[in-house]
C-alpha cells in the first residue's frame, strides 16, 4: 500500500472526505496526516533490529589499505572478510596510533578501519539499513514525499500501524469515540510484526507501549 493509499486509509477513518489525486492534499490536518505517517514509519522501524531492514554491501579494501569510505547508510551489524567475522572496536585510538587489533575493524568520521592486509579483501558489510521508504521505481530513500512510495514495513503490517498509529496521534484524544479502537487495532499489528519479523523464536523484538 502507496503513500497516497495510506492517506486515503486515514481520511476514511477520521470521517473525512477522500482525495482522487495526490495534489489535492492542501489542507492543514492533510500536511499533518501526511508528517505524522512519516514520523511513525520512522519510530517503528528504529525501535528494533528488525529482519526486513537487513542489506548487504560488499566493498574492496586496496592491498596495504587500512580504510574505506563508510558508504552504508544505517547501522552496522557485523562485518566479514575471507568468511571471517570482524568484531567491532570502539578504541579508535588503537588504529589511528598504528596498533590495529585484529580480527577487528572500527568506525571514525566517515571511514571504517580495518587491520592492514597483504592483499586486496572484499569486505561484506551487514546493516540495518537507515531507508525506511521505496519509491516507485525501487529506490531507496529516508521518508514518503510522493504518491507511490511505500513502508519498508511489510504488509499486511504496515496498513494498521500507519493508518490507526496516525488516526491516534492526530486527534490525541483517549477520549474519542474511536480512539480505543484504533489503540487496540494499532497494538494487535504491532504485536502481530513483532511475532511474525523473526526467523528464530530466541530473536524476537519485543516492542514496550507505555501510555500517560
């Protein structure tokens, strides 16, 4: 489900009139549907180290090179050369000063460091990517800004969470006649992510709700 359907998912929900073009979101409580599917796409993809966020990256490390462009937008789970796993170092100082560990590799700036081989490596990089969105044509990006883009959380998950996460936040009324609905749906999606995102029953993120 697109950007655009999303919206239309919300309007629906909230009583109000449905769009037929995306330009014709203009008005205030629009722009604030539109921030705060964004806004939500965001938490509920950063709170967990979810399985449908991992990518891969391979990149060359020159011969007698100790660093690469850090090119991986997102966050880093591990990193391997030759089938071996490097484990990462915070202790910058040690391969700046020339005592590189190995069997390790560290991040500063925008260069991650490696121990200095003999030889050219490809390095294969496992991350959690930092894109929570795919535009129309495939490509990666941050947030939702145009009608076909869509949620790298997967459906049917990404429907209720966005739709009665963003019914919720816009009237933030525990009041509303609609309101324990929409909490209830919200959380009976999220929980339904959380048991159906891992591939093993020893990882599964667990999501904490806490309501004022």
């Amino acid at each position: 489900m697109n950007y655009f359907e999303i919206i239309n998912k919300c309007l629906v929900e909230l009583n109000y009139k449905q769009v037929s073009e995306f330009s014709e979101l203009i008005k205030n409580d629009h722009k604030k549907i539109k921030n705060i599917i964004n806004i939500l796409n965001n938490e509920i993809c950063e709170y967990a180290k979810w399985n449908f966020l991992l990518k891969e990256e391979e990149i060359k490390l020159p011969k007698g090179s100790c660093e690469i462009d850090n090119t991986i937008n997102g966050k880093i789970k591990f990193v391997m050369a030759d089938n071996k796993v490097y484990s990462y170092c915070p202790d910058v100082k040690s391969f700046l000063t020339g005592n590189k560990p190995s069997d390790s590799y560290g991040i500063f700036n925008d260069k991650i460091l490696f121990p200095e081989f003999d030889e050219e490596k490809t390095i294969k990089i496992i991350y959690l990517t930092g894109d929570y969105v795919t535009d129309a044509e495939g490509h990666s990006k941050k947030e939702m800004t145009d009608q076909g883009d869509t949620s790298v959380i997967p459906m049917p998950y990404a429907e209720p969470l966005l739709v009665y996460g963003t019914c919720m936040r816009l009237k933030g009324n525990p009041q509303h006649v609609r309101f324990n609905y929409w909490l209830s749906m919200y959380k009976q999606a999220l929980a339904n992510l959380c048991s159906n995102s891992s591939l093993s029953v020893d990882d599964v993120p667990v999501v904490k709700l806490y309501r004022n």
